[in-house]
C-alpha cells in the first residue's frame, strides 16, 4: 500500500464524522477580549493556560502562577510555570523553570503549589527546565531539558535519565508518546522505542500530539506542517492549511470541540483548522488581538480560546454565532448604512465608501479574496443605501449622487440626488423609487441602457420606505409618521391619500412600512397593522401580532435567498430578528431570535441583510456584522463561584478561600454538608466575594444573592461581586448566590453553609444554669413562704382572739345606738313637715324668676334688632364713603403706575384718600381723621367735601394753601374754640400736587411724612431741592442760602435711596400753637417713586415679641421692594402685613398710595 492510497484511507475514516456535529463558523473574525499586563499586575509573558474543574483559569505568567475566577487576577506561587496537565481526577500538573509539581489546596481553601522535588533523591534534585507533561492512568511524566523523565505514581518518583534531545509529550491509547531526537518514540520498559515512520519528525520541534480520533494522531510541528500517525506509521498531511502554519510558525496548538484544531503562531495570531484540514478562522491583532506571538493556546470548557502571548492574554469567541468583518477583513472603522448581495458578492456601504467580496458559504480567510476592497470613484463618501436589480448595483453617495455599477463599470446616475433609501418596483417598466429628505425621485433605463432620474415628487419631508402593492400603488412613509398612497400615472406620481393616527394607526409617530407576502403592514409600538379598504381605516393585522405576539415593532422585513422573510424589530428596548414561515393550510408562524442580539445591542445600525438561515449580515456603528441565527453553538458551561469569606468584626479574617474541601483535604465542587462553619457571635459580621467563569463579555455578568435564614426573597440583578451582612443573630444560614450571563443564561445558585453560634449567655450550659438557678431559686422562696405563713398563722389567732372581743364590745354599743336612732327618727319625721313648708315657697319663686327671663329675652330680641339697625346703617355709611372715594379706573388712571393701599380697622374707615387734576395740576392726598369707626368715618366725608370745595371749585393748588384753608374749614365746621375739655376733632394729612407740563412736586403735610425713592443715587445737593421754601406759598429762596449751598458742597450720600420729607407738627384743626403749613417744592425725575401714608401700617403691634411695625422697618421694606412693579409691591406690604400681625387685631385704619412717576400727564 504506498504512502498516498494509505493518507487518502485515513483521510476517509478521518473525515467521515465531520457532518455530525456543529462546526465553527468561518464567516468573519470572532469577538476579542484582551488583558494587559497592566490590567491583570504580572508579567509580559503567559507560557501555559489550563482550567480547573470549577472553571477558573490558570496561566504560567513570567511572574508566576496566575488565577483569574472572572472578576480577580491574583499570583498564588511566584513559580515560573511552562506548562500544565491534568490527571483524571482534574488535577494540575505544573511545569516550569526547576521545579515541578502540582496545584492543591491548603487547609484553609487558598489553591497553592506543591512542589515534588522533595521526593527525588539528593542527586536529581537540581532539575531543569519542564516544558511538557502527559498523564496516562494513575502515572503523570514530565520531560526535563537535562535528558531526563520523572514519572510520579502513587506518592514516589521514579527518575528515567534517556540520552538525547526530548521535546514534546503524549498520551494516546495508554501509551506515551515522545518526540526526541531519532524522531516520534514510544515508551515502552522505561526505554524509548521509534516508531515506523518517526524519522519523519525528527528534529522538527513537534509542538503538540493530540488523539484525531479514528485511531489516528494528529502531529504539529513548528515549521513543517502536520504528521498524522495512524496504523502504527508517520505519514506527512498536506492541508490547506499546511502552508500558512509553516509560514507563521506554530509555537502550540490547542483541541476544539468537533475536531477542529486551533493553531497559536508566532508570527500572525490564531488559526483555526477544521477536520477537514481547511482554515476556518484566522485572527490576529489587526482583526483584534493585542498580540500576535504566541506562548501558550488553550481551550476553555465554553469553547472559546485563550491565547497566552508575548504580551498580554487574548480571549477569542470564537463558539459564538457572532463574528465581524473590520480592519483584518478589509473594512475600515466606520458606521455601516446598506449591505447587499449582488452576483455573489457582498457590498457593504458605509461612511467611507463602497466596499465588496465574494460572498462563499465556507470562506478561507488566509486567501486575499477573503477580504473586502474598496469600490474606486466614490471619494470616499457615505453610501446611504444599495439595490441590485438585474445587473446593476445602484447606490446613492452623500453630497454626490447616484451610481451604477453594471458589468464591472461604474457610472453616475444622477447628480447630488443621493436617496436614503432605494425600493424596486415589480411592474413591468422596472422603475426604481429612492426617497430622502427632499423628496421622491423614480429612476428607469434609458435608450442607451442607463439608468437615469425621470420624475420626482418634491413636495413632501423625509422618506424611509416605499412598497408597492397589488395594484401597483406605492406606499410610502413620511418622517415616520405618515403614510402616503402614490400612483404611478405615466412618468408622474399623484398622491392618492395620506394617513395618520386619525385613520386607525397608533398615535406613537414611529412607523414602519412593511411587506409580507404581498401585503402591506405598517410596523408600530403595538403590532403591525394593514389597511382594511371596507373601513378605509387601518386595523391591528391579528395573523402578525398573534404569531410574533404583542407589542412587537417590526420595521423591516427582507427576503433571504431562499424566500423566507426575515424581520428586524424590536420587542420594548430589546431589538429582535427572526423569520416566517406559512404552511399550505397552517396558520402563520415565526421564529423570534432576541437572545443572540444583545451581542451588539449597543452598537447596532439595525440595516440588515439575510442570506440564508445561517448567515445575516448586519450593519453597525463601527464594523460589518455577521450573525448565524439558526446554529447550535456548545451550550456555555459556566456557574457561579463563592470566592471568599471574610470576617469583618475588627481586622478582617477569611474564613473560606474559595476551595471547598473533603475529610481528606481533596477538593469538593460543592460544600460538605458535614463541615458546617461555625462561627462565634462575637464575630458574627462578614462579607462574602463571588464571581462568574463566564468569560466571554465577563464584566456583562450580573449577580443575584439570597442568604438563607436572614433575607426574604432573592435581591435584584447587580454587577457587585461583594455583599456584607453585619450583625447576624445566631442560627443556621445558606448564602445562595447565583450570575447571568449577557444573553441571559442563567445558573444554579452555588451555596456556603455556616452556622453563628450563640453567646454564652445564650447557650445551652448557660440555660441550664439558669434553669438550676432558677430552681434553687423557688426552693427558697417556697421555704420563707411557709415560715412566714406559720408566724402569721400564730398572729392571726391573736388577732381573732381581740377581734371576737371587739366584736362582742361593739354589739352593746350598737343595742344602745338603736335605742338613740329611734329617737333621731322621730326628730326628723318632724322635720320632713318642716321641709315641705319650705318647698311649696320655692315653688312660688320659681314661678316669679321665670316670668322675669321672659322679659330679659324679649329684650335681647329687641338689642339684637336694634343691632341689627346699626350695623346696616353703618354699612351704607361705608356705601357712601366708598363712593365719596375715588375707586373707580377712571378716577384712578391720572395716578399712571401706583397702587392703593386701603385697609379700615371697622366697616367704615377714618383714613381717606383723594385724588384730582386741575388742569396740569395732579393733587393727591392721604388724610388720617381722629378716631376710626363710625366717628372718623364722618369726619373723612367732612375732608372729602372741604377738599372738593378748595381745590376743585376755587381751584387752590398750592399745597400748603390747601391745608391752611382746610384747617379753616375744620375749625367752622366743628364751632372749635380752643377751650380747655374741648374735644380736638381734626385730621393728620399727606397732600402732594405735581405739575405735569414742568415736573415741579410740591407738598405740605400735618403730622405724616412723604418718602420719596429716586431712580438714581441721591446726593445732598439734591436733598436741597426739597427743603422748605417758605409760608403761606412764598416763595423765599434767600431765607436759605447757606443751607443750599452747604448741601452743593457735599459728597453723594452712599446706598440712601428714600428720602423722607416730614411734615409739619401740628394737625389740621384747633391747636395751641397753629401757624402756616410748609410748602416744600422739588423736581421728578422719570422712574421716581412716592409714598403717601397714614401711621396706621407702622403703628400696627404684632410679630414675634407684639412690638410696633415701626416707620424704621417700614423704610426699609419699601426700598427693598421699589425696583418691583407697584402691584406687586402692593402684594408685598399686604402680605407683611399679615404675617406681622399675625393673631393681634389691626389697631387702626391703613392707608398708603405709592406711585412711580413717568412723566405723568
């Protein structure tokens, strides 16, 4: 049999399996995580990589053996491990630099290294370096670099010395296969024997021997490719592959599930062969990697590799359905608009241009076809969206235009109109519709077979959709919010109909225009919905929304190669896509895939495009997708880990280090349930750390935990790894922790156990203690009791002994106290005539005192009614002095911007306001009249009618004339003398008059001031304007020409805004000493504001300590508030007002006028 039949026998029994099991996709490059030595604290170098039956990874760092759990990298041995293994009973075997042994656990859970050179004799014990291990049976063989093999079996070492280079090491069959330097040996009797063949590999640094099954072993070298040893002879196997893993040299290879092969190479990062001998995957750092040279290459539980390397740690998904074309596949980083399928191709359309491939269901992704190129003559702009249609490729290119590509030319269609989105039209004219922003434009072929723009509808905003149904009308979708019914007439399109949510659709304004089956949908928030032409309405389109179920927003649905329709959509935030299926006679059904999508939830561009069940690309913010949707990748084997707990009482102490273990000290996968913790109440705090081996998007798993005896109900999701408990009461607990992953896969709970034991005081010895005391206790108590009974005992007889004496004493008084009670009887038989004498008299005055409360009722009826008089008299008196008051608008409007403070203590009011203009002349006045009440209240009608007289009839307009003839007036009127008792009736006044045309103010005042706010600082200079100016309206300036000019030569007065002008001492009526009011004149300035008051408001007691307002604080509220506009500062005094007062009655009548002067005509 030559050597080329016997390699093409074994091929067959080798590739014969090959379609049982799922494969690992070749469509893409594999997601990437990688760890720098910065993130996991150790060495550059990672020589060695293994799993230990929980699932945490261990690598032979340059700094030693590093532990990584999915949460925390940590050194356990500074040994500088080269390479693991592991027996049947999961346990590690280390090599490395002088020293080997294994990974155990010690006595408190830490996984330490033990090392077995204490078991070799003194002469053996300087060992070199261990670069390859191999268990067969019970026996575990490491190969040392100084021609030796030490074989460990049942606690011994057996020390093998073998002339001659040894490399790599091999159990298969039960045998040990060893490469040295004659070539592939057996060990057979503690000797090497060559097998047929081995000088095929001879000094061709064999890096791994894996069993390929079909009793086949498979042989990779470092640069001469791949041997097979089947039927006890070396063959040479020349693959696909075999020329790119001797040009990138393989340092280590690793098994995957299924038979495939995954090489590690020094020069170009990761292949991935099948069992078929053809590469399926290569990834290196371009396509994500943080290093190409490998040191170490393993295989985790999950499928995915670890690649230990030069620097750092790479961890490859590659069983995933997901893979990626980027920069390693020809694509550059950028957002992704369009895909298509075209002539076996793929076009994918992103921000940088237009870039295609051939498209094969089973790509080589070391051949140059296997990457994208770049389309020339796009200047590397967007493409928004790709049609094929025939034989052309048409696309739209921002800010340029329209293209085509047909047979390999490329043109341009039309110039700047680049549409968002292409739709074909299936009436014979083959016509191509293409909405953006500014419209819809159709595009046929012209006479010369290219294509061209032959009509638009501009009038119109964004369109995202266009179908065209069994008529041949084209629906379309406005800004995702309209629906619009087009018909093509010629080259024209005319608008047939619009609807919105006022013809049945949702009123979400985020549609979606669908086609399944020949049917137009419109995709929402709530479901999908077709237009029912009987309503000429939208309705809910039930076949849809029961098969997907509710709520399910479809926004696009295309056809794959094979003509099954596929969606994407979304089900609340979660974006989903799957496919529908309809049977002959079956109802409609579909298959929703949600899970896989959270892969990309973050980045997704939801533009898609299905090719068959197992491939769909999709495009993203930054790569190309692809997406298998229908595999069956391994099922993640991954659960959650506790991994330590700490006692947080004082210092921290660990109490459990993350390793279960038996009577032995083996490890156990779970907690024995017969080595419960105990831990004492005084250290009855603790935390407890935990962690996920789900590595694959590992800082995605979340956490939910559940202590046992303590918590209610499991706690929410969280990314926490920790969680304290302090102050536990004694008892049995269970911590129950269990993860999820990113797709939602979730675990069985891992469990620790442990018990917090009572305090002394609550123990059992203690309650038995107590139990004894308390015994003794009662014995005592009893004891005394019975000694105190007897002693009373004896007492109560003499007690008894006195008593029948007392008792029988007390029997002769009581005979001789009945002989008295008879006696009383007859005394008080005569009283009772007596008493009964006296009744019938308090009868007859009874009578009388109720004849008198009839007459007391009947004149408290007549009080109230005569109340009731005065009170409506009163009233109408408050009637009549309201319109004696100028209240209305219009009397009010004279005043420009003021406000009218008015408050009467009673119904009626003793403070009165009047206000008039003759000719330029505004007059205004404020007037406190004696008394309040009814009494002022006529007085205030008394002013009212003297000012009308003097200033609207004679026309006086000098203020101070004013209150002197008022005064007269007063004086008339009341027939005052002057005399000594006589009652002083008058009024205390604010009378201002301004001059319109001139801006001149005067006033004159008896007892109440003026504030006057200005607009701007106020200097002394300008206080001189309002000083007096003479009597009876003489205009004097020279009786004060030094206080004139003192005030010129003085600095601005700084931060005084208010101005108070006070008035004359004396009030308008009789007074001892009645002179001429002063009249004060000065200039307004536009935006000056002026106050007229009674003393009411500051007279008023109140607020914490029922103290006076005082006019001090009244001052100063009324700058705080002068910028404000005069109603609100008329809200402001109101509501002080009342917050002062608080539970006091108001005390007297409040009356203010502020007006803000603005040229006031």
């Amino acid at each position: 049999m030559n050597n080329f039949y016997r390699t093409g026998l074994i091929l067959f029994f080798i590739l014969q399996t090959i379609f049982l099991y799922a494969q690992y996709k070749s469509s893409g490059i594999p997601f990437v995580n990688n760890f720098s030595p910065q993130e996991y604290k150790a060495g550059n170098q990672n020589w060695a990589i293994t799993q230990d039956a929980r699932g945490i990874m261990y690598f032979g760092n340059t700094d030693g053996i590093m532990e990584f759990d999915g949460t925390t990298w940590k050194i356990i041995d500074p040994m500088r491990a080269l390479c693991f293994a592991k027996d049947r009973q999961e346990r590690i075997f280390v090599g490395g630099r002088f020293n080997f042994g294994y990974l155990t656990p010690d006595s408190a859970g830490n996984i330490i290294f033990k090392s077995l050179i204490d078991l070799l004799p003194e002469q053996y014990k300087n060992v070199d370096h261990i670069w390859t291990i191999a268990c067969v049976g019970s026996a575990v063989y490491f190969i040392s670099t100084d021609e030796k093999i030490y074989v460990y079996e049942s606690g011994k070492i057996k020390t093998l010395s073998i002339k001659g280079y040894m490399g790599a090491i091999s159990s298969y069959n039960n045998q040990i296969f060893i490469e040295h330097t004659d070539g592939l040996c057996i060990l057979k009797n503690d000797h090497l024997e060559k097998v047929k063949g081995g000088e095929l590999v001879s000094r061709v640094n064999i890096r791994n021997m894996f069993d390929f099954g079909e009793d086949t072993l498979l042989i990779v070298t470092r640069s001469n490719g791949l041997f097979i040893y089947h039927q006890q002879e070396v063959t040479a196997w020349k693959t696909a592959v075999s020329p790119y893993i001797e040009d990138y040299q393989v340092y280590l290879a690793t098994q995957l599930p299924n038979g495939f092969i995954g090489f590690g190479t020094v020069k170009s990062g990761v292949i991935i062969m099948n069992k078929q001998g053809e590469p399926t995957q290569h990834i290196n750092r371009y396509g994500g990697m943080i290093n190409d040279d490998h040191c170490g290459i393993f295989c985790d539980r999950q499928g995915n590799i670890w690649s230990g390397l030069e620097y750092g740690i790479s961890y490859l998904h590659v069983n995933s359905r997901w893979s990626v074309y980027n920069e390693l596949a020809g694509l550059p980083t950028a957002t992704y608009y369009s895909v298509a399928l075209h002539n076996d191709k793929i076009y994918a359309g992103n921000a940088q241009g237009l870039y295609s491939k051939s498209w094969k269901i089973k790509d080589n992704p070391l051949q140059a076809d296997w990457k994208f190129c770049n389309q020339p003559g796009i200047d590397a702009r967007k493409v928004w969206d790709i049609i094929s249609i025939d034989n052309d490729l048409i696309f739209s290119s921002s800010n340029v235009g329209t293209y085509c590509l047909s047979d390999g030319n490329l043109y341009k269609a039309a110039d700047y109109t680049a549409p968002f989105t292409f739709s074909g039209m299936s009436n014979k004219r083959k016509i191509i519709a293409g909405g953006e922003h500014t419209g819809i434009f159709l595009y046929q072929k012209n006479n010369k077979n290219r294509w061209e723009i032959i009509s638009s509808y501009k009038d119109i905003g964004y369109l995202g959709y266009f179908k065209e149904d069994s008529q041949g009308h084209i629906w379309t979708c406005e800004d995702f919010a309209m629906i619009h019914e087009f018909e093509l007439k010629g080259d024209s399109l005319v608008l047939l109909n619009s609807y919105d949510s006022t013809q049945g659709l949702p009123s979400d304004e985020n549609y979606s225009l669908i086609k399944l089956y020949d049917r137009i949908l419109v995709g929402t928030k709530k479901g999908s919905y077709f237009f029912d032409k009987k309503t000429n309405k939208f309705q809910p389109c039930d076949e849809v929304n029961a098969a997907m179920g509710p709520d399910v927003h479809i926004t696009s649905i295309l056809t794959d190669n094979n003509g099954k329709p596929w969606f994407w959509g979304f089900l609340n935030e979660s974006e989903l896509t799957g496919y529908f299926e309809k049977k002959p006679g079956e109802k409609l059904t579909c298959r929703l895939i949600i899970e896989p999508l959270k892969k990309i939830k973050a980045f997704t561009n939801s533009t898609f495009l299905p090719i068959d069940d197992h491939n769909m690309l999709i495009g993203s913010s930054n790569c190309l997708v692809h997406l298998d949707p229908t595999s069956t990748i391994m099922k993640p084997f991954f659960n959650a880990l506790i991994r330590t707990v700490t006692l947080t009482n004082g210092s921290d102490s660990a109490i459990f280090n993350g390793t279960f273990l038996d009577q032995e000290g083996k490890m156990l996968l779970e907690q024995d349930n017969d080595h419960t913790i105990e831990i004492p109440y005084i250290s009855n705090s603790l935390r407890i750390n935990y962690s996920s081996n789900y590595y694959e998007d590992y800082n995605q798993n979340t956490y939910s935990y559940k202590m046992e005896g303590f918590d209610s109900d499991w706690s929410t999701w969280t990314k926490k790894t920790e969680k304290e408990y302090t102050n536990l009461p004694e008892g049995n607990y269970e911590f129950l922790v269990k993860t999820r992953n990113f797709y939602g896969n979730e675990t069985l709970p891992a469990s620790f156990s442990f018990t917090i034991t009572p305090p002394w005081y609550r123990t059992y010895l203690a309650y038995f203690s107590y139990f004894i005391f308390l015994a003794l206790f009662i014995y005592l108590i009893v004891k005394l009791s019975i000694r105190k009974v007897e002693k009373e005992k004896i007492k109560l007889e003499k007690i008894v002994q006195q008593r029948t004496e007392e008792v029988v004493r007390q029997k002769d008084e009581i005979v001789l106290k009945n002989s008295e009670l008879e006696q009383q009887r007859e005394e008080i038989l005569s009283q009772n005539e007596v008493l009964s004498q006296q009744n019938e008299e308090i009868s007859s005055q009874r009578d009388e005192i109720e004849a008198q409360r009839d007459i007391v009722v009947s004149q408290k009826n007549q009080i109230e009614r005569i109340h009731k008089g005065v009170t409506d008299s009163i009233n109408y008196a408050k009637k009549i002095q309201e319109a004696l008051l100028p209240v209305s608008d219009a009397s009010r409007s004279i005043l420009g911007e003021h406000f009218i403070l008015y408050k009467p203590k009673d119904i009626v009011s003793g403070d009165f306001y009047w206000i008039s203009q003759i000719n330029e002349m505004l007059i205004v006045a404020v007037a406190d009249c004696t008394g309040h009440g009814v009494p002022g209240a006529f007085m205030s009608m008394l002013g009212i009618t003297f000012l009308n007289e003097i200033i609207r009839k004679q026309e006086v307009t000098q203020a101070n004339q004013v209150l002197n003839q008022l005064r007269s007036e007063i004086i008339n009127a009341l027939q005052q003398k002057g005399i000594h008792g006589e009652q002083k009736d008058g009024m205390d006044i604010s009378l201002l008059v301004i001059n319109t045309n001139t801006h001149e103010c005067q006033w004159a005042g008896a007892n109440n001031p003026l504030y006057i706010i200005k607009n701007t600082a106020v200097s002394s200079w300008q206080l001189a304007a309002c000083l007096p100016v003479g009597k009876a309206g003489q205009n004097t300036p020279k009786q004060f020409p030094d206080r004139s000019q003192e005030a010129k030569s003085q600095e601005p007065i700084a931060n005084s805004h208010l101005i108070e002008v006070k008035g004359d001492s004396m009030p308008v009526s009789i007074h001892p000493v009645m002179k001429d009011f002063t009249n004060h004149e000065f200039m307004l300035e536009e935006g000056d504001i002026l106050y007229l008051m009674s003393d009411g408001y500051a007279d008023q007691f109140g607020g914490v300590n029922h103290k006076k307002f005082f006019s001090k604080r009244l001052k100063e509220l009324l700058v705080s508030i002068s910028e404000k506009p005069m109603k609100e500062q008329k809200e402001i005094l109101e509501a002080t007002f009342e917050n002062w007062k608080i539970d006091q009655d108001q005390i007297d009548d409040v009356t203010i006028i502020g007006l803000r002067y603005n040229n006031i005509i």
